[in-house]
C-alpha cells in the first residue's frame, strides 16, 4: 500500500516537513561533533559538515517526493496557488462564480427533475423486468378484462393492477381527501416491497367485501407521519375511507409510491373492494371503464417477445366473457388486435405525459444560459490571462514548461467551476423543489420523490469538469502562446497582442447569439401565454367560485338525485352572501370532458349529420349562463319548464350554429344523440363561445343539455357568484349544504384557480424562459462590458494621442460604440440563424403562434441591441474622457 | 587514492546500504554513512546529500523499515533496518554485482 502510505503522508504536510528536517540536522550535527573531536572550532565544524552534505534543500525536495503522491502533491500546489490568485481579484472571481452556479444550478435543477419524472427506474426489485400489459390498443385496461387476466395469464411472473382514486379519510362533514390507489392482490409481491411496518396487502384481501379480517388498508410513510404521528400502534386502527371502515395493516415504505411517477398515493386499498368505497357508482365490473393499469413482471431471463407470445392465449378467454347481450359487431370492436406488452421500468406516469414535453423543451434554454456564463467566465479569465502574460513570460523565460503554464490555468479553471458547481447545487435544490411545485395543483397534487442523489451529483460535477474545459481552453491556449522573449518587455506587451482581441470578440459575438435564442424563446413563450390569458375565455372566471359536490352517498335512486340537485342549488342561493349560483356537471377548465361523436341533425340529409366531429357536451342548470356570464346570443335559457318528462331541450355555441345550422335559424333545429334512443332535442338558444376543458384549445363545437334532463350522476358542481368575500361565503355554503343532508361532501375552489391551473404548462415555460432569457441579456452585457473596457484601457495611448491632435471626444465616442455595434450586429446574425434552426422545435408548445412571429422577433433583436449599447456606452464615455497628458506618461 | 565518489558506481548505493544494514541492524543515516566510509577503509565515500533520497525511496519500496528512536547523543534521529523484502533485493544486488565483477575482472585479465 505504498500509494496510501504516500496519501496520508500528504495530508500531514507539517509533520513531514518537521521530521525531514530532524533527520538532516541530525546528521549535520553528527558530522559536526567528529569534526570538533578531531579539533576544529565549532563554526569550522559546522561548516565542515555542510560542504560534505551538499544542498540541504535539495535533499530534503528529494526525500519529500518519494514520500508523497509526486502527482496528486502537484495538483494541490497548483490549487493553492489558484485559490490565492482568485482571492486576489474578488470581483472577477465572484462575477464568474454567481454566473457559474446559475448555469450548473440550473441544469442540475432541471436534470434532477427529468431524472426522477422520466429516466430513474422505479424504486423495486429488479425494475427492468416490468412490463405494462395493452389491450386492443389502450393503456388503461377495464375491471372485468383485469379479472380475466389475473385468473388466466400465462407468460409473466406475476401480474398486477392498479387503478387511482381521491377517497375521503374524514368524517363527510369535515371532508379530507388524500390521493389513493385502488390496488390489486399481487401488487406489492410483484414489485418485490416490503412494509415499513405491520404487513402490505395481499391476495387474501383482494376480496369482495375484504379479506378475513375485513377491509384492509395499506397507509403511505408519510400519511403514517402526517396523520398518525408515527405511532407504532397505528397498525390495526380503524380508517373511514368515504364512509367505510377499513382497517390499516400496514405502512410502505418512505421512498415507495407505487407505479404512478409524479403520484404519491397516501393509501392503498385492495382492488376488489372498490364497491364499497364507490357505492353504486361502483365501475369494477363495467366493460367501458378502463380505469385500471395492468403491469407484469417478465420471467427471469425471459424475453419480451416471448411472454407477449404465451399472453396471446388469453385472448379467447376474454372474448368469451364479454356479456352474452353483447352484438358481434360491439364484441369485434370491443377486443381488437393482439394483447401488448412495452417495457416500463420506469412506471407510467400522467405527470410524464402532460408536461415531459414542456420540461424537455426547457433543456435547450437552460444549457444555453450554461454556455453563456462559460463564455463570459472564458472572457474574464482571457483578460486576466492578458494582464498575466508578462508573468507567463518570465516563468517561460526561467524554465517553465508550455504544459505547465496550460496546468496550472486550467487547475483554475477547474477550481472556479467546481466551486461554481457547489453553490449551484444548493440553488438547484431550491429550483427543483420550486419546479415542481409551481406544476402541483390542488386537484392533481405532485408527489415527485426529487433527491441529490449520486446522479444528479455524477451529472454536477460532469457539468463542471465540462465547463471547466470550455471556459478555460481559451485563456490556456493564449497563455501557451506566450514567448519568453516578452519577459524582456518591460510591460510584457508584445507585437501579437491582437491575437487576444480576436478570441475575445469572437466569444461575445457567440454571447450576444446565445442570448438573442434565449430572448426570442423567452419572447416567444411569453407572448403566446399573455394571448391566452388576455383571451376572453367567454365567461367571467375572476368573481366565482366552483363548488363540488358529491350526493353518492346522500341519495338512493337516480330520480332522487336530480331532485338533490335542485334542493342543493335552493339551499346555496338562499344563503346571504351568495349573489347568484347554478349547477352544471362540468366545469371549465375542470381537467375532464364530456364528449360524443354521435350527434345528428333531425331532417338533414345523411351527408350533413355530425357523425365523426367530437362534440363536447354539459348539462346546465338555469341561470348557469347568467351566473357565467356567458351571453345569450338566441333563443332563451333552460327553464324550469324543462323538466324530466318535458320535451327535450338543448343549447348550443355559436362554434355549432355556425358550423352545422348556418343554413336557417339555429333555435328550433333538432339534433339527436346516436347511442341515445330517447328522442330528439329542439334547440332552444345560442350561446357565445366559451372555454371548455382547456383555455389552450379551439373552442369545440358544444351541445347544453338541461340538467333535469341529463342522466344524473353523483357528483355535481355549483358555480357560485359571492356577494362579499369568498372565504365567508364558503362557511354559509357549508351549513346550508349539511342542513340539507349531512352527507354531502363538498369540495370548494375558485373558478380563476381552475382556470389557472389549466395553464400551467404555458406559465412554467413563459416564466422559466423569461427569467433565463433575462439572466442571458445581463451576461452578455456584462461580458460586452468587460471587453470593451479592456479594449478601451489597452487603447489610452492611441485614444490619448488622437484627442491631443485635435480629435472631437465625441468621435472617440464614437469610435468605441462603432465596434460595439460591429459585435452586436454580427451577433445578432448567428443568433438568428441558431435560432431559425431552434424555434421550429418548440412550434408546438406554442399556443395560435408562429414560432417566427416577426413582432415577437423584433422585440427581441431591440431589447438585445438595446442592451448591448447600454453596456457599450460606459466604456465608450470613458474612452471620450481620456486625459491625453495621463495617458501619454503612463506608457 | 582519493576517496571514491558514487557517481562512478550508479546504482551501487543500493547495494551498499542493503548490505550495512545486513550487517549492522538497525542505523540512521549518518550511521550508515560511517560504516560505508569505514568498512571501505574510506575508499567509499557516499554522497550524502543523495543519501537521504535513496533511503526515503527504498522505505517507500518497502526495502527498509524506519522508526524514530534516540540515538547515542540523545537525539531523536530516524533509524533504518533492513525488511524481509530488502533481504531479497539485497541477494539479487550481490548476485548481480558478482557477476559485474567477474565480468569485469575477465575482461582486464584477458584484453
């Protein structure tokens, strides 16, 4: 272990000194006593032994190098020596960390978000053997195929599924809702997890009804924490989940959230127990709902191909259980092609789906604004690397070698951007968490296990290593260029100074078209966010509120639930602060939608009818337009007439009239619902154009059904218009509400939340890109700056004698801002050429814009050269207000 | 004669300090330098300022062996002693040697 011996040598760098040195003294004291024994004086003596040694230096340097890690020795000399020359020019060195650590923070930010939405493999045993199964090509998979499957699949190693739901822990008048995840027997064998504490479910518990010991449940690590206090005795409590009792059995472990990536699940519920959660409105047993993910573990060393091969076989299992009343035609259309099977080691996950692209679209601008700070920091060290030639010079000059020289920059350069890399890691931390945050929404809660792992540091310090080399090539390759001969100089200023003034141009000429790309993203970005929000979205989403309510529970027959609704609806607008309310089973912007692509015009040639166009349907209430403030553009609103058995009524949007009743009057048309075998709708009104499900769509074509007409459901939504403010409204809602049966769960949120919400996306990438596309400007003035500066003061004594000879300071003025507007117009060409290759991809993130919108262009390219006269004009002043007599003596 | 500097005898150092510490036990450096002169009837004379480097590489190699102890003047000074290791290398140094000696005395008897 000679190295090691060496290594820990190093590290006591004192001891070893001390105790060369005893043992040189030693000897020279040793010779000297002979000396003195065979007569000589002392001083004689000591000089004696001194001669006879040689350089005790020397030997000592020696020794020492065969003590320590001769390499390792040298780099921590050369670190030393850059860390003092770093703190002698504290400005520069911090300009060039806070630009660093934005650039390395930023990335790591982002990276560690991808990393734990996209590319980390689940926290399970052996995660590279799961499989997700597909059926007639959909992802989701319904209850009954689910029951089929587990009792007849061959092929796997194991099979689960799991399905979400948002349950109530609380009693119904204090509702409190916490994500939850339907799951199946094998769930937790399969994935290979094992509980924190108690036992997790299992197959004897994915009954009907719940397993020998009645419902169980599986709580999360952190509802345990929450909820529970970590109390060991939680086991075997009771959990009211929407009314039921269940008895927790169990803890998962902290890192643990099932299959759902960007999901964390507080409590796990066996599958088969879904009707008693959901009542009646149960849907395990329902064909169409496919509500449910279907994973596999493939066998051991078994192949992809071949356990979807042996799957197959389930097949005519399936199709045999399809209900007998089925048609032929429905059963062909229900089982259509073979069962799949894709790898997912990493889950699925809706959070990967909805904003994967977006995060991924952010990558690009946040390694520009890297590659921006590395050109910066390359600039900065370029001038210092000028101003230190004359020191390159002499150490040439006594015997230095080139590689040295470029050793030792780039130690700095190494220093500088791992030191850049630790504050930015702290800043990454916070940025992610921020990130994440910002896409976490009331309805859809974000549970993103994000951690500083070792790859997000691997990724860090990569990053900075990366840096290191791209930022400090350019100042190592001047400082090799050096020439011993420049020692002789008094000033170490040499015939190739130019040489420099290229390299730093060309460098801001890259800065001004990287940030001139951040800024028309930015631009971009934020204008097609601004159109969206400034839309009118056709309604007046500042002054309501939506209130959701859930009447499952509360009533038995479909009947008694419309008549809920309306008791529900008096209750609400009686309450004072209420100014106005209506009920409708859809919301804007609520994140579901409602459609059909059946619907026929009554009278119309076949030619004519709807058949094939998705139509977003709603069941209103009355007044919802007026509460709304939707305008009615015909006709008239629902009535009470409306009712039940009354003639079947409905409204349209202006989108349908124009579409496919633009022949005659609108109001009076009829259309009907295919699958719908109770007749006609007469049109009765025409509405204005309003937001459906997301602000970011085309307003789709909308059919208003009355909702003492539509099938009832049990959840049903108020939109409310408060007198005063929100807050005490909602507590008289709540009373009014539980006076009319206390088993009403109700949910509250604005509707301008909702809306928001639903732009999420838009306003990460408008913020994110604005905030960078902002950083980048201000990088590329201060390295504008930076080089103008340093060109100014290199050329005083050429400014100095042009102004004795009777040039105009102004002219000097303008002789600098010349070359600033050189730069910046040659920048702005390679910006927009980097970026008419850029946009194209991110033409679709874009809401109604082209990604070469010229105003957004334009905007950009002023802001930028704006800027960069601004920063061209501090130094250009200078260069006016040379003193000729100073700047002459000073040579 | 005068005293015979090192330089004409590359890589002996090795040797010669192998061998005292063979011989002697454990020595410091200027003990060692004592006995090379010594021994030689001062016809060795060991530069000592390389001394110290060749002692420092030879622990490192794993040759030598070196503690602090006190030495006869009552001083800390560092003492050396051969390892098992060093045993070997200094029986392929005399072998070595040996035959560079014989080759060399061939050559003087018969050129």
């Amino acid at each position: 272990m000679e190295w090691w011996r060496r290594l820990v040598a190093l590290c006591r760098p004192r001891r070893l000194a001390d105790d060369l040195d005893d043992e040189l003294q030693h000897h020279l004291e040793m010779r000297a006593q002979e000396e003195q024994a065979r007569g000589a004086s002392l001083v004689e003596a000591r000089l004696a032994a001194r001669r006879r040694f040689g350089s005790v230096a020397l030997a000592a340097d020696r020794s020492r190098d065969a003590d320590v890690l001769t390499v390792l020795d040298t780099f921590l000399r050369d670190l030393r020596h850059a860390a003092r020359l770093l703190a002698r020019t504290p400005t520069v060195t911090l300009a060039a960390l806070a630009s660093l650590a934005l650039g390395i923070g930023a990335n790591t930010a982002l990276f560690s978000v991808l990393d734990a939405l996209a590319w980390r493999a689940l926290p399970v045993r052996e995660p590279n053997r799961l499989v997700q199964v597909r059926l007639s090509g959909h992802d989701a998979i319904s209850g009954p195929a689910w029951r089929v499957l587990r009792d007849h699949a061959s092929g796997l190693d194991g099979a689960f599924a799991w399905g979400n739901a948002r349950i109530n822990i609380g009693a119904p008048a204090d509702s409190r809702f916490v994500p939850a995840q339907l799951v199946s027997g094998r769930f937790f064998e399969v994935l290979g997890v094992e509980p924190l504490r108690g036992r997790l479910l299992d197959v004897s518990d994915d009954r009907a009804g719940g397993g020998p010991g009645g419902p169980a449940a599986v709580i999360s690590a952190a509802l345990w924490r929450r909820e529970f206090a970590g109390a060991p005795n939680t086991i075997g409590r009771r959990l009211t989940v929407d009314g039921q009792p269940f008895t927790i059995v169990g803890v998962a472990p902290a890192s643990f959230f099932g299959v759902d990536v960007g999901r964390a699940p507080d409590v796990f519920l066996p599958l088969e127990t879904e009707p008693l959660v959901r009542g009646r409105d149960s849907y395990l047993g329902d064909w169409y709902s496919r509500w449910l993910r279907g994973f596999g573990r493939l066998p051991a060393g078994g192949s992809l191909e071949g356990a979807a091969s042996a799957l197959q076989g389930v097949l005519p299992v399936l199709h045999d259980s399809l209900p007998r009343t089925w048609s032929d035609e429905d059963r062909q259309s229900h089982l259509r092609g073979a069962i799949a099977l894709v790898a997912s080691p990493s889950g699925t996950s809706w959070l990967r789906e909805r904003y994967g692209r977006a995060l991924f679209a952010l990558a690009p601008v946040v390694s520009l604004v890297l590659l921006i700070a590395c050109v910066n920091v390359a600039n900065l060290l370029l001038a210092r690397a000028e101003s230190r030639r004359h020191e390159f010079a002499v150490r040439l000059a006594l015997g230095a070698s080139r590689a040295q020289l470029v050793r030792q920059l780039l130690t700095e350069s190494l220093l500088l951007a791992l030191l850049g890399a630790g504050i930015g890691l702290g800043f990454a931390w916070a940025a992610a968490q921020l990130l994440v945050a910002q896409l976490s929404t009331q309805a859809l809660p974000i549970g993103l296990q994000l951690s500083l792992d070792g790859r997000v540091l691997g990724f860090t310090v990569a990053l900075a290593m990366l840096t290191a080399v791209i930022f400090g090539l350019a100042p190592a390759r001047h400082a090799s260029a050096a020439a011993p001969v420049d020692a002789l100089d008094r000033r170490g200023h040499s015939a190739r100074r130019r040489s420099h003034f290229g390299m730093a141009n060309g460098l801001v000429t890259v800065q001004i078209g990287l940030s001139l790309v951040l800024a028309i993203a930015a631009g971009l970005f934020l204008r097609s966010f601004t159109q969206l929000v400034s839309r009118s979205p056709g309604f007046d989403r500042r002054a309501l509120a939506v209130v959701n309510a859930d009447v499952g529970r509360a009533v038995e027959t479909p009947a008694d639930r419309t008549a809920m609704y309306d008791r529900l609806l008096d209750a609400i607008r009686s309450a004072p602060e209420v100014k106005a309310a209506a009920a409708a089973i859809n919301t804007p912007a609520a994140g579901w939608m409602w459609t059909t692509s059946d619907v026929r015009l009554e009278g119309a040639p076949p030619a004519s009818n709807l058949s094939r166009v998705e139509v977003f349907v709603n069941a209103v209430s009355s007044g919802y337009f007026a509460t709304m403030r939707t305008p009615l553009v015909a006709g008239r609103d629902f009535e009470v007439r409306d009712a039940i058995r009354a003639p079947r009524v409905a409204i349209v949007n202006e989108t349908f009239a124009r579409r496919w009743l633009s022949a005659g009057p609108a109001v009076g048309a009829s259309i009907r619902f295919g699958e719908d075998r109770g007749g006609g709708l007469q049109i009765v009104g025409v509405v204005a154009d309003a937001v459906y499900r997301r602000p970011q769509d085309r307003i789709p074509p909308t059919v208003y059904l009355s909702l003492a007409q539509a099938r009832p459901r049990p959840a049903i939504s108020f939109v409310v218009e408060p007198r005063g403010p929100a807050a005490t409204m909602l507590a008289s809602i709540q009373r009014a509400v539980a006076r009319v049966h206390p088993e009403v769960t109700l949910e509250v949120r604005s509707l301008d939340r909702q809306f928001n919400e639903a732009l999420l996306q838009e306003r990460l990438l408008a913020g994110v890109s604005t905030t960078f596309g902002a950083l980048g400007l201000v990088l590329a003035a201060v390295g504008l700056y930076g080089v103008m500066s340093f060109a100014v003061a290199r050329r005083r004594r050429e400014l100095g004698i042009r102004l004795a000879l009777g040039a105009a300071p102004a002219r000097l003025k303008g002789l600098v801002l010349r070359d600033v507007a050189r730069l910046t117009i040659v920048g702005v060409g390679v910006g927009v050429v980097a970026a008419l290759v850029l946009v194209e991809r991110v033409g679709d993130l874009l809401v109604d814009l082209p990604p070469t919108d010229v105003v957004t262009w334009l905007v950009a390219i002023g802001t930028l050269a704006l800027t960069a006269f601004t920063a061209g004009y501090l130094p250009a002043r200078r260069a006016a207000r040379v003193d000729p007599v100073t700047s002459l003596r000073d040579e | 004669m005068a005293p015979h500097r090192n330089e004409h005898l590359q890589g002996t150092l090795a040797l010669l300090v192998l061998r005292t510490l063979a011989q002697r036990g454990p020595l410091h450096g200027y003990g060692i330098v004592s006995h090379i002169d010594a021994a030689s009837g001062e016809l060795l004379r060991v530069e000592e300022g390389s001394l110290y480097p060749a002692l420092h590489r030879m622990t490192q190699a794993g040759w030598l062996k070196a503690e602090w102890r006190l030495s006869e003047n009552n001083r800390r000074a560092r003492f050396y002693s051969i390892t098992p290791r060093g045993r070997e290398r200094l029986a392929e140094e005399e072998e070595r040697w040996s035959r560079v000696v014989k080759g060399l005395s061939r050559m003087l008897r018969f050129a």
